[in-house]
C-alpha cells in the first residue's frame, strides 16, 4: 500500500492546484469613478461613461477577454490624463495590463501601454526597458518609438531622442510625433523651430480632444516664455473654446495675468484649475500668487497642499517599485519656496541619483546649492544643465545669477541681459534678483 501513497498525494495536489486554477475568482476589474463639477459637464463624460460601461459588461461576460482589458486600461489611462486623479487610474490601468501580459507576455500594445504608464509615474529606466522590449516585437509602430523618445529625454540622452525622434516621424508623422520634435528643438535652443513644430501638433489634432488642446496649450506656454503674452493667450482661449473648463489652459490665462500683475484674476483661474483637476502645480502657483497679493497666510496653506500632495507620491514611488510617481525634483523645488532648503537638497540629491544625465535636474540641483549659498557646487550642476544650449530664460537667469557669484560678472550679465531680453515677465523673484544685480554692477 505504500508504495501508492506517493503517487497518490502527488495526484491530489495536482488535482487541488487545478480546482485553484479553474474555480478560483478572478481579481475584481477597476471601476470607472464618477466626474464631478465642470468635468463633469458635456457629452465626453457620458460617452466616455458609456464605452467603459461597455467594456466592464464585456468582462463580466467574458473576464478573459484581453481585448476589452486592453481598450479599458487605455481609457483609465486616459481618464487619468483627464481628471488628474493618476494614483487610481494608473494603478487601475497597470492592474489590467499585468494580467493581460502574464497571458501574453509580448502583446505589443499591452507593453507600450504600460511603458507609457512608467514614464507617466516618472519611473523612467523602467519605461526604456519595456519600451526596447516591444519595439523589438515591432519596429515598424510610430507610438513605440515616441515612448523612446521621451524616456531617453527624460534620462538626459539627447542624442538617442533624437534618432528616435526622427524615427517617429519616418513611421507616422501626426500631432504625437511633432510635439516631440517640438520639445527637442526646445531643449536644443530653437524656440522658433520649437514653437512651429507644436503649431503643427495642434493643427493635426482634432479640435476639442485633450491631445490636441495640450497641444495647443503647449505652444501657449511657448509663446509666454517668449514674452508673447499676447499669443499665448489667444492659444490659451482657443483651448478653452474648443475644450471648456480644461484647467492647463485656465492655469495659463492665470500666468498670463500673473506677467501682467493682475494678481486677483490669476488667482481665480488658478482657484478654477485646482477645483477642476488634481495638480499640485495648481498648488504651487497659489502659493506664490497669494504671496505677491499680500495673503501669507493662504500662501503658507497653498505651499503645504502641494508639499503634502508630492509628499504623498514619494511614499507611494519608494513603497511601490512599479508604481507610485516620483516626484523629488518637484518637492526640491517645494521645500525652497517654505525656506526648507535641507529637504531641499535632499530630494533633489535623489532626483539626481535617478538621472545624473537630465538637464533639469542638473539646474535644479544648481539652484538648491545657489540658495544655500553653495555657489561652486552651484556652478558645476549648471554648468551640465546648459549643454544642449538650452535658451529658456529661467534657466538662463539662474545660470547668470550663479555664474556672477563664482566670479564671473561678465558672463553672468550677458546671461540675465539674454533672459530678460527673451521674456520681460519672468517670476517676479528671479527677474527683480537679475535686475538689481545689473543695477549693481
């Protein structure tokens, strides 16, 4: 008798994992969560309503359906872009895309899909891994090599995001692939080459669609770093007639008034874009508005909302190596405005940890060490973050500021002079610090 006791054990585990496999309940699909205010106003939410409620029929009907898994997880990826609520729709869309990819491990679309949800979350190593993955599987899809493009930029190859870039434009050019050839050209010093490549976006978006008024806000934003508020604010109202209530164009009507020192209107769009989409830039901006509107204490209130919402996406980031936005660049940045300048330097040490390479980092890594006094360290920070030459005026600002402080007033004022020759209307604090060092000197 024994000598069947191990055969027949083994036959009952094997019996018990095929019951688990085949009568086990499947994980619970992600629900669609209702829009509320302006969002919810219009007939996109209730055709966007409509097309998810399909698909969540179709996988209680059939929960293999891959298909229908696919095109839901590509809604809430969408949903998210929409509403700004990424910590739901990104986790719910990246739930979906595992299980599709633990059946299909080389579904092309299921990859880029979650490529694009890694770079979304600021994982950006992450994103190039399964970005190279899939064009591997399909090397003729000009999504794929957008996906490259933007995980090269954001980890400072420049180079390589321009070959991709290039690439892009060769398989399927539209408004994705000149919106990226727009940034580069930004990133390279071509304003002008930048600013005709986003016209070009918007013009082969279809009117009223996120993607094509993003566009269409992009080439706004543009025109305000310019100083062409003029422009920018007619591209800011064109978004917002196509596309009402959409909060990236109400926040650029807020800067434009800002520039114009029309702090009270600002402050009402600002207070529009916050009500209508979770952005802690919306936050931020409060602050400073609120500031040169002689209200401290909202500015303190605003400045801890947006400290307190990227604080919250840094938890999520280190908790989850998936998911979870890294967001230390943008907390550095935080940190400075509440005078916190060793939390500062903290979170934009592990920014630079991530992507020594990136020229942004590099510049935000300079400014911490300029407002600590650390202006040597200042200087070699910056000193990266301006070889691609890069002539937005911010940047060009701080550079001149710290490079007046290592000894170098020359070179220093050339570089303020160019910035506020570019755009008049910088933020107040920079420019008048630019200005009363010309002053000076």
């Amino acid at each position: 008798m024994r000598k069947y006791l191990y055969p027949i054990l083994l036959l009952c585990f094997g019996a018990a994992v095929a019951a688990l496999f085949f009568f086990r309940k499947p994980e619970p699909v992600p629900m669609l969560k209702e829009r509320h205010g302006d969002l919810a106003l219009g007939g996109e939410w209730l055709n966007t309503k409509n097309a998810i409620d399909g698909l969540l029929a179709q996988l209680r009907a059939k929960p293999e359906d891959n298909k229908a898994r696919l095109l839901l997880a590509q809604a809430y990826m969408q949903e998210g872009r929409v509403t700004g609520d990424h910590p739901y729709y990104d986790m719910a869309a990246m739930q979906l895309l595992n299980g599709i990819l633990a059946q299909e491990p080389e579904n092309f679309e299921a990859l880029c899909c979650k490529a694009s949800l890694c770079l979304t979350q600021h994982h950006f190593s992450e994103g190039l891994a399964i970005a190279q993955q899939a064009v591997a599987i399909n090397p003729n899809n000009g999504f794929v090599y957008g996906l490259l493009c933007d995980a090269n930029v954001e980890l400072g190859r420049y180079d390589e995001a321009v070959k991709m870039a290039d690439k892009m434009n060769q398989v399927r050019p539209d408004l994705r692939s000149y919106s990226r050839v727009s940034y580069l050209r930004e990133i390279y010093g071509d304003y002008p080459g930048s600013i005709e490549a986003m016209d070009m976006a918007a013009k082969a978006g279809y009117p009223g669609l996120e993607q094509t008024e993003w566009a269409r806000t992009t080439l706004g934003h543009l025109y305000e770093s310019t100083g062409d508020l003029l422009k920018a604010e007619q591209h800011y109202q064109q978004a917002l007639l196509a596309r009402p209530y959409y909060a990236y164009a109400m926040a650029g009507l807020g800067r434009v008034e800002k520039a114009r020192k029309n702090y009270p209107v600002a402050i009402d769009y600002f207070r529009k874009a916050r009500a209508t989409v979770k952005d802690y830039a919306f936050a931020e901006e409060l602050a400073d508005l609120y500031r040169l509107n002689n209200e401290p204490a909202k500015a303190t209130q605003m400045a801890k909302e947006a400290i307190s919402m990227l604080a919250s996406d840094a938890r999520n980031a280190d908790e989850n190596e998936e998911m979870g936005h890294y967001a230390d660049r943008e907390l550095a940045y935080a940190y400075l405005k509440t005078n916190q300048l060793d939390k500062a330097l903290e979170h934009a040490k592990l920014e630079y940890e991530r992507r020594p390479d990136n020229i942004d980092v590099n510049e935000t890594l300079a400014w911490v060490h300029y407002k600590r006094g650390e202006h040597k360290e200042a200087g070699n920070y910056m000193a990266k973050a301006l070889r691609t030459k890069s002539k937005n005026p911010t940047l060009l600002c701080r550079a001149g500021l710290i490079a007046t402080r290592n000894g170098k007033p020359a070179e220093g004022q050339a570089l303020i002079r160019q910035a506020l020759n570019m755009n008049p209307y910088l933020s107040v604090d920079l420019a008048d610090e630019g200005k009363k060092l010309l002053a000076v000197n």
